[in-house]
C-alpha cells in the first residue's frame, strides 16, 4: 500500500495478521528527531567507507570475478557494453559530464531525498530509511564475499577508463582518492541500488505527476552512467536491483508492511496536506482582483 492509498485507518489497534518481527511498541508513529538520525546517518555512512575500503581480497581473485561476469554476459548476449563506453569516450563533454554524475549525484541526490523524507514525509521515513540501510549493509557483504574488478580495470578487454582519459577531478584513478578506496566493489553496484530506491521513494511518496516520473528516470540514468563510464557491468546493476528487493523484504518482515505504508497509528498527513492546500488556494483566490 502507497501513502496516496492508505485511506482510513484503524489508528488505535494493530492490523490484524503478521504485524512484523519487531515488538509492536517499536512500530507506532514517532516523529523521526533530527539529531539522532543525523548521528545514525554519520555512523552508517562510516562503517560505510570503513567497510567498503577494507574488504580484504586481492586483485587477482578480482580480475578473474570480473572476467567471469564479462564471459557470462557474453554468453548472454548482453554485449554491447563495449562499443556503448567507446562512444561516450568519443565525446569529451558526454564523458565528462557522466563521470562527474557518477562522482557526485550517488551522494547528493540519496542526501536530498532522505532529507525531503524527514521533513516532508515523517510518517513514511523510518520504514524507507530502514530499506536503505538493510540494502547497503547486503551490498558490503557481498563486496566481503564477491570482490569484482569493474569493467574500466580488466586489461585485455578494451573498456575505456573515461576517468583517466580526461583526469576528472577526485576521480578513483587518482592515486591519491584510489589508495582510500576499494576499487574492487563492483558487485552489486549500490549507484544502481540507492538510486532506484530514490526513485521508487519519490515515485511512491510525492504527490505531483511530474515529480514521480522523474523520480522513475534517475535510476534509467544512472544505470547509464556506470555503463557507459565502464564502472560496472550490467549483471552489477542486477545486482544492487537485488540486494534493494532484498532490503524491502527485511522492512517488510520487521515491521509488517510496506516501506511507503506509515505506522498502524501515524497521523493521517494526507488529511492535513489537503487542508493546507485548500487554505492556500482559498487565500490566493481572496487576495485576487
């Protein structure tokens, strides 16, 4: 159920049937406090950049994971990855405006949609948040158990590294950013994950039209980027698609209910954003001529 479809609720008793793993005095509504979510998004995002750049694994186990993804999309037929990055490699403003995008949009835009959550969306922010969180700490696990080399890091195979090409600033095959980082998380690719739960967030969560299906296009163009910039292949977009449907599933299990569904006893926000609404219509058309 979506927060435009919740219609009335029972605000006082829990939906009858699985009603989540967690105790039920964990599901009721509470406004999400600033602080405390600032401070769980600073310790995740730590562990984060901790975790990701410390998987042990070395270069050579890697390459032959990465080989492998590329020998099985060629079985595929999923091709075209090659011939798609030399293009962009072409175009110097093409590549690095992708190159830019995939440095820099991966975090600005997930900051700005969690952000929007809170302020915007308070009933549906714990349970989306939750998704993201479970989805990232899948993709580090798998980056533990599957460490890949990306597409632009398999000599022999033709990739263009457009970051290197053009020396894009703060780019990973700049010694300096490349000896803090795991070069070697390609599997699942988490730009494919976190963006597409961006766009499934606003898709389900914002009100206007035009904003949904927008919300819908980021993720397309993300998948894009990391393709045509050869930082993943598209069995890693595969992947981080699966360990998100994953972290939805554990939302789920936890709490009983969809991510986009507010608490059994949240405030109906709908009821008083259409109030708002109408007030600011009847006070727009007052002032008229």
């Amino acid at each position: 159920m979506t927060a435009a479809g919740s219609g009335q609720r029972d605000k006082q008793d829990a939906p009858a049937g699985f009603s989540g793993l967690l105790p039920r005095r964990m599901l009721r509504w509470r406004r999400p406090i600033w602080w405390q979510e600032l401070a769980l998004i600073a310790l995740g995002y730590w562990a984060y950049t901790k975790t990701r750049n410390t998987i042990p694994g070395s270069e050579a186990v890697a390459l032959r994971h990465g080989w492998s993804l590329q020998h099985l999309q060629d079985r595929l037929h999923l091709n075209f990855e090659l011939s798609f990055n030399h293009f962009v490699a072409r175009n110097e403003w093409l590549a690095q405006g992708m190159d830019y995008y995939y440095a820099t949009i991966h975090f600005v835009v997930t900051i700005a949609v969690m952000v929007w959550l809170f302020l915007r969306r308070p009933h549906l922010y714990r349970g989306a948040r939750t998704v993201l969180i479970t989805t990232t700490l899948f993709g580090l696990l798998f980056f533990w158990l599957y460490p890949t080399a990306p597409p632009r890091l398999l000599p022999g195979m033709g990739y263009v590294d457009t970051l290197i090409k053009y020396h894009t600033w703060g780019s990973l095959a700049d010694p300096k950013v490349a000896e803090h980082s795991n070069q070697y998380a390609a599997m699942p690719s988490l730009h494919t994950a976190w963006s597409l739960w961006c766009g499934l967030t606003i898709f389900f969560c914002a009100r206007r039209l035009w904003v949904r299906l927008l919300g819908l296009l980021y993720p397309v163009c993300t998948v894009t980027v990391i393709i045509a910039t050869a930082n993943h292949f598209i069995l890693d977009a595969v992947g981080g698609v699966a360990v998100l449907a994953a972290g939805y599933g554990v939302q789920r299990l936890l709490s009983g209910h969809g991510a986009y569904s507010p608490p059994f006893d949240a405030p109906d926000f709908l009821v008083t954003e259409a109030a708002e609404a109408a007030q600011e219509s009847h006070g727009i058309a007052s002032s008229g001529p």
